[in-house]
C-alpha cells in the first residue's frame, strides 16, 4: 500500500488484470467508429404544409385513425433555442412517433435558422406573426374553430402568450417543461441571467449565437456534460447501439440555430429579469397578456430534476390562469429526458392523450370574462 | 587629463564639426549648376543664373544655413545636449512604475499560489484572493491603457481613434477572459485538495477500494458540487457578466474598423446592412398588418 493509502498496488493489478478485456474492447471500439453508424435523426416521414419565410410548418399524417382517436389536430410549438427534432430523435424513443401511433394529427413548427436579417424580429412577429398565421392555417385546413396546441420549453412560454391573446383560437393547452415564473434561485440559468445586459450581447453579436448559449448550457454542469459524458462515451465505445444514440443526441444538442437578437433581449429582460409574464404585466406588441384570459383546460408537465427550468419556474402557472380545467404533473426526470427517455416515455405522450381524450369533442359552451368559446 | 576622458567624445566639438561640415557639402552642392541628365549644354536664354530648381535649391540653403548658425551657437549645443542627457532618466521614469506593478503582480502570483497550496477551503469560495483575478486589469488600466487614450489629432482622428479603441478593447478581452478561466479553473484545484482530504479519511476508515471507478466516482462528485458552489458566487458572476461585456464591446470595435476599411472599397458595411434588414422589417410587419385586415 502506498504511503497516501490508497491501494494502488491492488488497483494497478486490477487494471493489469483488465489489460486483455480492455484490448478486446478497444478493438471492438475501433471496428464500431469504423463501420457503418446509423445516425440520422427526425426520420418519421412528414411534410411541409406552410412557410412563412424561413419558418415552416411540419405535418405527420397518422397511419392509424381509429374511432376513439383525437380529432382535434395538435400543434407542437418548440422552443427557439436548439431543434424540434428532439422529439424523434430515435426509433423507439420519439415522442413524434408516439403521437402518431395514438391517430393524431401532427403538426410542429420548424423555426430554421434565423440569420442577421431576422435581428429585428420580436416576440410579437414570433407570437402574433408566425405562430397565428400556422394556427389560421391549421384551423382553415381542418374547418375547425380551435386547436389543441403544445408548448415546449420557451416555445411553452411563447403558448401561454398566444393562449392569452388568442383564447378563442386553442381548443386544449399543454405547456411541458415551460419557465413561466422566473423568480427562483433553483436553476442557475436565473440567476446568471440577471447579470447580463442583454442589450450589449446583441449590439454586438446581432443575434444571440447557438454556439455562445451552448457554451453556457455546458457550463451549467461542467464536471457531467464535459468529463463524465464522454468517459461514458469511452467506456461503451464497443457498443454500437449505444455509439449510434450517443451520436444521435450529439447531433441535436450542437445543432442550435441563432436566437434572434431582439427576440432574446426582450425574453431576458421581460421574463429573467423584471418577471412579468407570471405577475399578469407582461405586453406582448402593444397588447396586455391577461392570463385570466387563458380558460381553456390546461396540462402543465414538468420535470422534477430539471435543471433548466426547475419545478418551482412552471409549478405557479395553474393559479394564476383563468381556466378552473387544469392540471399539473411533475415527473422523476430532467429537462430532455421527459421526452427522450425510455421510462417516460410510457408516461409523457400516453398521459396527453388520454388528457386530449377526455377533453376532444367537448365544447366550451359557459363563458369565462367573455373570453370563452363556443 | 586622464585616458577614459581623452577617449569621451565632447559633444560640443562633434556637433560644431558636424553643422560645419554639412554646410559646406550643400553649399558646394548649390555651385553645380542645374542640367538634367541628357539635356543640351545650352545657355540659359532668361539669362538667370540657375533654373527652376537651383532656385529652390538656393533659397533652401539660405535657410539652412540661418538655421545652422543658429544651431551653431554654443549655448544651442549646450542646451540641445542637456536635453539629450535627460532622455534615458525620461525614459526610466516611465519604465520604472510600470517594472514596479509587473513586480508588485508577480509577488501577489506568488503568494497565492503559495495560499491555494496551504488552504483547501472545502467547499468554500469565499477566500478566493479577488486581487489576483484583478491584477493584470489594473495594471493594464494604470500603465497601458492611457498610451491608447492619447487624444488624436488631424484628418486622420477618428479612424486611428477607432483603431486604439480596438486594441484596447482587444486587450480588455483578454484580461477579462484570463480572470473567467482562472475562475473556471479554481474547482480543479480545491477538488484536489478535498480528494485527498477524502482518501485520507477513508483511509482511516479501512474503507478504501481498490475499484479505479470508485475514485474516479468520488473524484466526479467532489468537482460537480464545487462548480455548483462556485458558480452561485458574485466573484463568478462578476467575471461572467465582465467577460460578456468585454467580448461584446471589442466586437463593436472590431466592427466599426471593419466598416471603415469597408467604405474605402465601397463595399457595404454591417451597418448598412443593418438599416436594410431594419426597414425590411418594418416593411414585412406593415404588410402583415393590412394582410390580416383584408382577410377579415
């Protein structure tokens, strides 16, 4: 035993003991890089209905409609910071395809790749622009008044804005993983928030660059996303269906388009810095968003070791809206793992459809402060 | 008089000779007469002495020569001498504060390398020495800074001012950028020390493994909860906020240089652009607005 103590003669032999099992596996290893990987993500077949400059609309046809499947199409509305393609990452594991198995019409917004050009545009081009005109357009494709909208992660927060502006436009609300009260110390993304000057950022930089918000996701866990992570690479290297997921996940997390920069500036400072979505003072183009105007029937789902966006950042929602209809749950995962985990994913789709169930075909016939629908 | 002055050049004397000497040759000079080469060996017909430039020629060593007299005095010599005496103790004044704060900074270097040996501090942040992480900025604010904050002069001004502004913000990137990474760093070093603080422990338990994971497991956890710690510190969240403004302000400096070399090429800048992609904007908006309104 060393002087320190710790054994490192018995570690030594065990490493040497190793040595045969390590050289086999090493040579595996290189056979796996080597060979043919199948990587490719977002493979579920799908096609674009509808672009608004760079901003397209997704649309999964379900193969299987049976009589008690949701008639109400749903609009996935993704964050604008990394891809939409997260939700069908890998066969086995995608929430697209899960929709789809259950007979709903999908339809998910790809926001592309904001260049220097789209510096100027806010969140009211995104909320009252963009995302109005692909609602009007499901709503005139399928002769329906309403729609059942999904939000994720910002695109969740971006939601709750349209839900309030446009009540009469969503059907049925689910915000999943969604920041809507930003005054908490539980996530270090809030509290580092609060230092920076937006304003400057973006004088300089136009837009708010992937590469720089990735840089800032990775320092949130430098010892796990920058060590670990790839230690874990290292040691399952051998492993070609763990080499392909690995890759897979590689190929989304790095794949983040530009924010763009008035975008980000007034997301920072509205809703990181003064809080007004939550404290009902937030104006979104001119206009007040009143979430007492939000009466349509609510799920709010949210992971309970979510870094990112802690519970205590989505769990105030539910008080503070006007539907009596709503309904938080909380699940035993993380930011990303609640939608491509294998556990939650006999949890998370499963448990928004038969919520969508219960509510489709229902019609909303008592008003609430007149902003209710028929 | 002793060897050592006998060899010591008396500045009087060699500047006398020198005035003296380059009189003459010019003067010698202006004799000549004017004739390019190849040109015919013919009278002048104006009948004036020398031509155009022997005119000039002569009227510049009238100058010089009232210039040279005058340098000629020995109280000029003298003076002029005195002034060239002075400059090496100039130019140490100027050295020396800065040699002091490069060694004031190395000194403070020291000592807390020496610190960060003896404290391992665990799990705590608050001994950082804050002075190190400022040093080189403030020495750079004292010493350097203000060579490219000398006010500029002429035509030229407003571009060479552009010019320092992007070395100084340059500059400023870097120092901010050093005191970030020396931040980030920090964990490294106190994990280190708790790791062995740890083995020591375990070692008097009996309980330690022989299993390389388990170390490295243990080693993991010890780092992953200091950058957490560390991370929720103003000195972090300092150096943070400081290294995005320095990032963000040496880009418009880059920026705003660029666009001056830019418009020598008429090619069109950032900036330019800029106002195109604003009135597109504004353009795309009002026509979504009267879009809506026909539609409904």
């Amino acid at each position: 035993m060393s002087k320190s103590g710790v054994p490192v003669d018995l570690i030594l032999s065990k490493l040497a003991e190793d040595t045969g099992k390590t050289q086999g596996r090493a040579q595996k290893a290189y056979e796996t890089l080597l060979g043919q990987l199948e990587t490719g993500i977002a493979q579920t077949p799908f096609e674009f209905v509808f672009q608004d400059d760079r901003v397209k609309l997704k649309y999964y046809q379900p193969e299987n409609r049976s009589d008690d499947s949701v008639k109400t199409p749903l609009l996935v509305i993704y964050a604008l910071i990394n891809r939409e393609t997260m939700l069908d990452l890998q066969p086995g594991r995608s929430v697209v395809r899960s929709f789809l198995d259950s007979g709903i019409d999908l339809y998910m917004i790809d926001w592309g790749y904001p260049t220097e050009k789209d510096k100027y545009l806010t969140l009211d081009d995104h909320i009252n622009g963009y995302i109005d005109n692909m609602v009007d357009f499901i709503r005139a494709k399928h002769k329906i008044p309403s729609i059942n909208i999904m939000g994720i992660c910002m695109g969740g927060t971006m939601s709750i804005i349209y839900a309030a502006l446009h009540p009469n436009k969503v059907k049925n609300l689910i915000t999943t993983v969604t920041p809507s009260n930003f005054d908490t110390d539980q996530g270090l993304l809030y509290t580092w928030m609060k230092g920076i000057d937006p304003g400057n950022v973006i004088k300089a930089y136009g837009n708010m660059p992937g590469d720089l918000m990735n840089f800032g996701f990775l320092l949130l866990n430098p010892a796990r996303l920058m060590i670990d992570k790839y230690v874990g690479f290292m040691e399952n290297a051998d492993n070609k269906d763990f080499v392909e997921n690995f890759i897979r996940m590689e190929k989304w997390i790095f794949d983040s388009p530009d924010v763009p920069g008035e975008t980000f500036k007034q997301f920072i400072t509205d809703f990181y810095q003064k809080n007004l979505l939550i404290q009902n003072q937030l104006h979104i183009g001119g206009k007040f968003v009143d979430l007492k105007k939000i009466t349509m029937p609510l799920l709010n789902i949210y992971g309970k070791y979510d870094h990112l966006v802690p519970p205590e950042s989505c769990e105030l929602l539910t008080g503070r809206v006007g539907s009596k209809d709503t309904e938080d749950v909380c699940l035993e995962t993380g930011h990303i793992g609640i939608y491509v985990s294998s556990k939650t994913q006999k949890e998370f789709v499963p448990k928004i459809v038969s919520w969508l169930k219960q509510r489709d075909g229902v019609k909303r016939t008592k008003k609430r402060n007149g902003q209710g629908e028929s | 008089m002793p060897e050592s002055d006998k060899n010591k050049l008396d500045p009087l004397t060699f500047f006398d000779a020198w005035i003296r000497s380059m009189s003459d040759l010019w003067s010698d000079m202006g004799q000549f007469p004017y004739k390019p080469q190849g040109a015919q060996d013919t009278p002048d017909k104006s009948g004036s002495p020398s031509p155009r430039f022997g005119r000039y020629f002569e009227s510049s060593m009238n100058a010089w020569q009232a210039f040279a007299s005058a340098l000629n005095k020995p109280e000029t010599i003298t003076s002029a001498y005195k002034g060239i005496e002075t400059l090496p103790e100039l130019l140490i004044k100027i050295i020396r504060p800065v040699i002091e704060n490069i060694s004031g900074m190395n000194q403070q270097w020291l000592s807390q390398m020496e610190k960060t040996g003896k404290i391992s501090g665990e799990y705590r942040f608050d001994q950082l020495d804050k002075d190190v992480l400022t040093i080189f900025s403030r020495l750079y604010d004292a010493e350097f800074r203000k060579f490219l904050n000398i006010p500029q002069l002429g035509l030229t001004r407003e571009y060479q001012e552009r010019i320092n502004r992007f070395f100084d913000q340059y500059n400023l990137l870097q120092s901010a950028m050093a005191e970030f990474l020396y931040i980030l760093i920090q964990p490294f070093e106190k994990t280190h020390a708790i790791f062995q603080e740890k083995l020591a422990d375990l070692s008097k338990k009996n309980e330690l493994s022989d299993d390389p994971k388990f170390y490295y497991q243990a080693w993991l956890k010890i780092l992953e909860r200091e950058y957490m710690l560390l991370f929720k510190t103003p000195e972090y969240l300092s150096a943070l906020a400081k290294v995005l403004n320095a990032a963000a302000q040496y880009k418009s400096a880059r920026r705003e240089m660029v666009n001056d070399l830019l418009r020598q090429f008429s090619i069109p800048s950032s900036t330019d652009i800029e106002g195109v992609y604003q009135d597109l904007h504004y353009l795309k908006k009002r026509l979504r607005i009267i879009e809506k309104k026909i539609n409904n």
